[in-house]
C-alpha cells in the first residue's frame, strides 16, 4: 500500500517519490466524533502491529488533560505490555529486513515464531492479539489472570537465547554485512534537522529516548541503557533494534519484581469531560515518538485529535537516504526505516 | 576467519532442522493422526485398534485420517459471537449507547414484568450486525447488568452479508458459553472453560444477584 | 587404476546385449540406436519423476528448517503434492503477450529444460554404463551449460517487458561471468584424471577429488549454485525486487517448464559433482554402484537445500566481483597448482598417477588452501568486521549511558 517512484539510471537511483495515502481511513475525523473511551479503539489500528504503545500515548493525552491519576499497578501492567510490544514489532523488523534482503523467510519465520509466544501473552491479558484496546483513561482495563506470571516468566527465561540464535544467524554472517554495512547513511544531523525520531535517530548516535528525557509511567524506577549506533547505516538500525529487544526484558524482569498488588483502574465516569484545554501526551513506540495532541471543549467527545505518527515523519528523510544507491540496496533502505503505513496514513 | 559467520548461521538452521520442539504449526480445521493417537484417543492398545478397525488404521497409517483440531485459546479470548442472558437483560440500551460504530439496534416494548423495580423491557428487536463489529468489547463493559457477554467462537463465516446479523432469537437460543473476558465473576469459577461442556447459568453470569422480591418490599414498600 | 568390482544392480550391458544378439552383423548401429533409445527414455522420465518429487521435497525441507510444515494436505504427507502443481498448471491459460516474438517466446524454456536433458546423458550410472562413454564429456558439460544462458536471455527479450528484461540481462551476466571459473575447476580435474571422458574419471578415481582438489570443490560449487541462481546467487529471481525477472510473462505449461529445469538444475548439479568429485558409483561392499551414487548426489543436494534455506542473496555488483576478483584468482590458482604437482609426480614413463601421488596431492593442495584462507580472511574480514565504538553524539544526549 505504498508507492515509490523512483527515476533510475541503469541500476542507480535518481530520484524517489513516495506516494502513499491508500491506507487512509480518516482517524483523526473519526475521533471527533467518538468519545473519549470509544476512540481507543480506533487508535489500536494506528500502527497495527504496536497497538499497546499506541494505546498508551492517547490515554496519556487524556489524563493530561483530564488530570486522571493512575494507580500504580495499572503504570507497572501499562510498562510490561508496552515493553512486551516493542519486542513483538523490533522481531517483525528485523524478519522483514531479512525477508527483504532474500534470506527466503527463514529468519522471518523464526521471529514470527517468537512474536506467537508474546501474542499469546496478550490474549491473556486483553482477549486480544492485535487489537488490544486495553488502556483506558485512568489505568488499564482488567488485570493480568493468574496463569499470566508464570507464562511471562518462562518467555523472560526463553527470549535471550532465542535473540542469541537469532543474531548468531545474522550478525556476523558476511552476506549480511557486505549488504548492509555502510549502506544508507544518516547522519546525525540530518536527522535531527528532519525530526527523526526512535531506532532510526538513535542509530546515528544520537542518544535519545523518550522513556528517559521525559519519563511516564515508572520509566524512572527501572534501569536501562539505550543503545545506540555508530554510523547511521541500516546495520546499525538492525543492531540497535537487536539490543533495544534485550533492553525491552530487562525492564520487564524488572518490573516483575517490583509491581505493587492494588487498583487497576482509577474511577472516571463512563463518558469523560475534560475542562476545555489542550494536551499533548508522547510515548516511545517502537518505531520513533508517538504524540497524540488533544483539544477538547469540554464535551464528550475530542474537539480535535492530531496524530504525530513517528513512520511518516521518518520517511520524509527517504530521499536522502536513497539517492545514489543501487535498486538493490533501494529495498533493505526502505526495509530497515521500518514503516508501518497505518502509521503513515492514519 | 572469514566465513564464520555464514558457518554460525548453518548450525542455527540446523540447530532448527533436527529440535522437535521448534515446530510451531498448529493444524486446523483438522489435523492427520497416526494409528496409535487413534488408538490411545479410543483407549484400547494399538493393535486391538488395528484389529477391530482395519480399514481406518490402514487410512491412517498412509496418512489420510484426519480429526478435527482446536486452536488453544485462553477463556478470555474475545470471540466473535456474542453471549447474553435475557433474564438479566432489562433493554437499557446502554450497549448500543457506547459501541463505537453504532452497529447494535435496540427496539423495546414494555412488557409488564417486574414493574415495581423499573419495569424490565421486552426486547423486540436486538440486532448486532457481526459484518461490521470490529470485537472491541465495549457494549460488554458497558452492560450494567452483566446480560451481554462476548463469545470464544470465531466460525462465524456466512454467504450473505444480510446473515451477519445476529437477531435477538438467536441470541435467545444460543448456548451460553461466555468468554471470561471483563467477567472477573466468571473466570473464577471453578474449572470453568468456555469451549468445555458446562454451561454458565443466568444466575451465575452476574456479579451480584437480583435483589428477591421479598427484599424489595421490605426495604421499599414497608418503610 | 582399474576400479573396484562393483556389483551393478542393474545391467546396463543388458539391453545392448539384448539388441545386439537380436539384430545382423551390419545392423549393429540400429541395435545401439534402439538400445539407447530405451535407456534415455527411462533415464529422461526418472529425471522428471525425480524432479517432481524433489519439489515436495525441498517444500518440505524448508518447512522443517522454518519450524513450519510444507504441503501436507494432498496424499499422504502431502507426496501428492508435485499432481496437484502439475493440474493447476495446465489449467492455466497460456498467454503469449501482445508485440512478443512468438517463436522465440515458446523456444526460451524448451531450450532451457533440453539443456538438462543433454548433460545427464553423460553421469556415468555404473561400471558398465555404455551410454556416458562421449570422450569429450567434459567439454559438452560446460558447453551445454552455457546455453542455459542463452534461454534466460531469449525468455526476457521475447517477453517485451522491461522488467523481464532487466532480470535477463542481469542474469546473463551473472551467468557467462560464472563459467570462466567453473570451466577452469573442471579444467583441474580433466588434468588430475587425465582425460575429458566423465566415464574415465569416475574409473581414475581411487582417491575423491574432493578431497584431492578442495579448492576445485569450492570453486566448482560456488560456480555451480551462481549458474543455477540458487541462494546465495538467486538475483535473478528476486521476488522483492523485481516482479518475476524474466519469467514474468510466462504462464501456465510454458512456466511449468521454466520451473521444471530449475528444480531440475540442482539435481544435476549434485549429480555432476558426485561424479566429478565424489568419484560416482565407487564404493564399498554390497552395495551396488547406482546406491553409491544416489547417496552421494542426494548429500550434495541436501547441502545446496540447507544452504538455500540460510543465505540471504548478494548484490549484483557483489556477485560479478566474488566471480572475477574472487572465484577466478583462485580458479587459476588451482589449476596452476594442480598442474604443477601432476608434472613432478606422474610417472617418468607411463605418465600415470598413482593413489600415493593422488594422496600427496592432496596433502599439498590442503595446505595451499588454508593458506589461502587464511590470506584472504586476513585482507578481508578486519576491514568487514570493523566497526567505530558508538560514541554519543553531542547533539542532543540526554546524560544517559552509552551502550
């Protein structure tokens, strides 16, 4: 559902235009006219395959604007499950970047694999795998079940060696780094000077993450590192994406450890009216800054919802990236800005 | 050394070949079975089986018996049918008040029953249209009186868009297997499965029962 | 040098026999005629049969590589499965595009499976196998693998789609840039064998030239996978990037010809390197010498399975400079290497060589090879594996650690 028109000479690439807008479904009209609840539904299919983060942001909106306190079990169960998602989305880039490089599904058929388990996960939680719709103004909608912990145990148990097969099968593989190494540069610069945001800025080296320059939830009671990369190029968007999934369970190992037994869901009334007012609440997705900027005139429903949705503004930056390169090279390009184009469309 | 790499990544493969825990495809709607899985799902020995059923055994040992296989699913899976009890249902309408795509249509008539309490509606027409519900589950948060449940079952393909739609008789007749989905009641109950045998009583479904008629007037009528 | 007995399970000499003991003295041409007629016959149709069900094959190998079952529905374990490709195949309508060359369109995948016919004629069977006695076999080998390219290049340019012809030309590259070094593997193992006949070779084989030569092994399978387009050389091919490449206005039997003779290709690679290499139907023991050789060709495909299931693909640019800058050097190498030894330690009078000779070869061209390896991971793999520690960059931090 994206369109490039690219102008080639020979093998090399020209010129790129992208055209996109097949997937658009309104969203952002469409929340005006839902209440406040109802439209969390409508952000799970945003960026579909990280329906939690998406979730997370617009209710982080709302209680902004509406000053809803969160209790604290609801923030813990809120960090496992975005933690769990960034995961289950760094696993289908890097199993599309194989995909697109011609590894013939191998490795995509390993990280769907795991992203089953974490799927499975979910469905214990919410009823759902994709659509989750589990946040709600005020904390989360249910609480884990019981044979949730234990299951969540085993996955933090399996995954490490899991991720250690994995790049076993792709780091050091010289296919793989005489394709991708130095292929795609972005420099720092450029990025920043382009509001590029998540893997793809933290790759340049530049060391920034929302859960650490602006803490929500209880971001600032676990530790973590961010990785970052050393170039810019699409070996390194892989190997931060690698080692953010490494950084994902240590957080949740320790969240596990330390989540308070109590409420899952301050009281808010069913239909929720923020005083007039506006409000801009981020997360990091796991594909850049998710921002949801909320106007309400003190209705039941958003006056006005803008989406900053990390692909699209990341793929302005896609001509830059892709003159000069080769046809071959212009797919692992694309593949490694990990797009996702519910994201880009809304 | 140059090449270790691709080397490392052949016994990662292999390493996938030969484990026989990795395979993940779960086979549905049926599965082939083997002569001794049919055998140990009747009880008998295997050659007890061989001997009484040959013709099957011979089907199944060239691979052409199949049985019909289920997807795991955990009780809280949000299905794609719907539950719902008319004993609790008093036609509030608030299911069709909070879905997000307006697709539930609520048509009420009184009906005389329990006139003292507020007079629970007779519901002529209730009408969830499957083709556009996108399962998101808010009418069954929103039922205040835990009538309306979300279903486990997906099979819910039909050859006209017109047969999606679920009519009240329908929902009247269905078996009651609610998901445990937003129903802390339900899931604590004991060795309750949705896709088990037992079903969820009307009385049971809720989180707190009727108040008794002999309650009310004592606490309303004689004051 | 004459090889060991081994019992042939299925006498080849038996239908020549046959025939000649049939016809008069002046017809002895006609008997051999029908008598090899019969054998390519039953030959050409086990190779098809064969190639049909290594399609199952290899679906379900990759299944099981990717935690995944292949086709499982048709017949038992899915066996049926290659019946059911084959009807929707010739159901499917046969369309020839508007403005295309006719003839040359319907000539492209006739070529390309006749090729494969063609080489098979030459793999030795068995000890008596009086079918693959051509004394120029391995010329026709690298002649008749070369035509290959020829079809790919008809299939695109008849297709008048500049899709299908972008992936000929690229493929035509690929392809004629890959026989150099292929010829020159072959070239080393005509001199260690001291003729062109594959029969011959097989007969010379005391010792596997596989491990005589191991550097002609690597550079003959390498140079082998890249004429195939197999992974890691599958550009043209490359569903991501390019439509279809040059089968993309190909439909129904037309295409089930293209696929035909690209299952077919790695079958006869293995089968070309279990004679070349692995010394064919030699082996021990009860075991007749067709088994031998089943096994041993059904080792080398297995490998080319796994390793298909693994790689991702290489670059264009990439495969033309492993091919000139890497496959080639080393091809020239070999062959110099190998001719230098035969010329020391062949027999001053007869010119023979003997299993010690064969033995000491291979002690010396072991060496050579890990020499070179060692060489080129030298030169190469620090400039690959290098990479800058990441350093925070001081345009916006957060006062976080670094990883």
């Amino acid at each position: 559902m994206f369109r490039l028109r690219v102008t080639f000479d020979g093998e090399v690439v020209l010129d790129v235009e992208p055209v996109f807008g097949y997937l658009h479904r309104g969203t952002e009209k469409l929340a005006e006219e839902r209440t406040y609840v109802q439209v969390v539904t409508l952000t799970d299919r945003l960026d579909y395959v990280s329906a939690m983060t998406n979730n997370l942001a617009y209710v982080r909106a709302v209680e902004k604007l509406a000053g809803i306190e969160v209790p604290e079990r609801a923030k813990y169960l809120r960090v496992i499950s975005s933690e769990l998602q960034r995961i289950a989305s760094h696993l289908i880039a890097t199993g599309f970047l194989l995909q697109e490089l011609g590894a013939f599904a191998t490795p995509l058929m390993y990280c769907f694999r795991e992203r089953e388990r974490i799927l499975e996960l979910f469905e214990m939680l919410c009823g759902a795998r994709i659509t989750v719709s589990y946040m709600r103004p005020g904390g989360v909608l249910q609480d884990a079940p019981e044979d949730f912990w234990p299951a969540l145990d085993e996955l933090v148990k399996a995954m490490p060696q899991y991720i250690e097969e994995l790049e076993g099968l792709i780091t050091s593989n010289e296919i793989v780094l005489a394709r991708t190494k130095d292929v795609g540069v972005l420099t720092a610069e450029k990025a920043i000077n382009a509001s590029v945001t998540g893997p793809m800025l933290r790759a340049t080296g530049v060391q920034w993450d929302l859960r650490k320059a602006d803490p929500h939830e209880v971001y600032d009671r676990v530790e973590f590192d961010v990785p970052i990369g050393a170039i810019g190029d699409t070996y390194d968007r892989y190997l931060v994406r690698v080692q953010e999934m490494r950084q994902s369970l240590r957080i949740i190992e320790q969240c596990v450890k330390q989540i308070p037994k109590g409420d899952i869901r301050s009281r808010t009334a069913y239909f929720i009216r923020p005083p007039v007012g506006d409000a801009y609440g981020a997360v990091e997705s796991p594909k850049g800054e998710l921002g949801f900027y909320l106007v309400s005139d003190g209705g039941i429903a958003p006056y006005r919802c803008k989406i900053r949705s990390p692909s699209f503004i990341n793929l302005t930056v896609l001509r830059d990236l892709l003159a000069g390169w080769k046809m071959a090279d212009l797919i692992i390009i694309f593949g490694s800005t990990d797009i996702v184009l519910g994201e880009v469309d809304r | 050394m140059y090449g270790a790499g691709m080397a490392k990544g052949l016994l990662v493969t292999m390493k996938n070949f030969v484990k026989p825990d990795r395979m993940f495809t779960v086979q549905y709607p049926d599965r082939k079975v083997s002569p001794t899985e049919l055998a140990k799902m009747s009880g008998v020995g295997v050659f007890t089986f061989m001997r009484k059923n040959p013709k099957t055994a011979f089907k199944a040992m060239t691979g052409q018996m199949t049985v019909p296989a289920r997807l795991k699913q955990h009780p809280r899976f949000r299905g794609e049918e719907f539950t719902w009890y008319e004993q609790r249902c008093t036609g509030c309408a608030s299911c069709a008040k909070y879905c997000p795509l307006g697709i539930i249509r609520i048509v009420t008539s009184p009906s005389g029953e329990q006139v003292q309490e507020g007079q629970k509606y007779h519901l002529d027409v209730f009408d969830i249209d499957i083709g556009r519900c996108m399962f998101c589950g808010l009418c069954v948060e929103a039922c205040p009186y835990d009538a309306l449940h979300m279903g486990s079952g997906f099979e819910e393909g039909k050859y006209r868009r017109k047969d999606l739609v679920v009519t009240v008789d329908r929902l009247k007749s269905q078996p009651k297997h609610p998901s445990t989905w937003f129903r802390p009641q339900i899931q604590g109950k004991e060795g309750y499965h949705p896709h088990g045998e037992k079903d969820v009583t009307w009385q049971e479904a809720g989180r707190h029962e009727q108040p008794s008629r002999k309650h009310q007037e004592e606490k309303w009528a004689k004051r | 040098m004459e090889g060991q007995a081994v019992k042939a399970g299925f006498d080849f000499l038996g239908i020549y026999g046959f025939f000649d003991g049939l016809m008069p003295e002046s017809l002895d041409w006609l008997a051999f005629l029908v008598a090899g007629f019969i054998l390519a016959f039953a030959i050409i149709n086990a190779l098809v049969v064969s190639t049909a069900v290594y399609t199952w094959f290899e679906r379900r190998a990759l299944g099981k590589f990717q935690s995944r079952l292949g086709p499982n529905r048709w017949g038992p374990f899915g066996l049926l499965q290659p019946i059911a490709d084959v009807v929707k195949f010739m159901s499917k309508e046969d369309t020839v595009p508007d403005g295309a060359d006719r003839q040359v369109f319907t000539l492209a995948p006739i070529v390309f499976v006749a090729t494969g016919f063609l080489v098979f004629a030459l793999i030795p069977l068995g000890s008596n196998d009086w079918l693959s006695r051509l004394n120029i076999g391995l010329v026709f080998i690298i002649a008749v693998t070369s035509v290959n390219t020829l079809a790919i290049f008809m299939a695109g340019w008849s297709s008048r789609n500049k899709y299908a012809m972008f992936g000929a030309m690229r493929g035509v590259a690929m392809l004629i840039s890959y026989e150099v070094p292929m010829a020159l593997a072959i070239a080393a193992v005509a001199l260690a064998s001291q003729s062109l006949s594959t029969y011959t070779v097989v007969t010379n084989q005391e010792v596997p030239f596989m491990l005589v030569m191991p550097l002609a092994f690597f550079i003959f399978v390498a140079a082998a996978s890249a004429e195939m387009s197999r992974t890691p050389f599958d550009l043209i091919e490359s569903e991501s990037e390019l439509g279809s490449g040059y089968h993309t206005e190909y439909s129904g039997m037309k295409f089930a010809l293209f696929q035909l003779a690209e299952f077919m290709a790695p079958i006869i690679v293995s089968c070309i390197v279990a004679t070349l290499f692995l010394s064919g139907w030699r082996g021990w023991g009860p075991i007749p010498g067709q088994v031998w050789f089943i096994l041993k060709a059904l080792v080398v495909l297995c490998a080319l399975l796994w390793f298909r299931a693994t790689w991702p693909r290489l670059r264009v640019d990439q495969i033309m400079e492993f091919a000139w800058k890497g496959l080639f050097p080393l091809s020239l190498l070999n062959l110099f290497a190998v001719a230098t030894e035969i010329q020391l330690l062949r027999d001053p009078v007869t010119g023979a060589l003997t299993d010690s000779d064969m033995w000491a070869m291979a002690a010396i061209n072991w060496a050579i090879t890990g020499i070179v390896f060692l060489a080129v991971s030298r030169m190469f793999a620090r400039k690959q594996l290098q990479r800058p520690l990441p350093k925070p960059s001081p345009l916006a931090n957060m006062g976080a650690e670094a990883e």
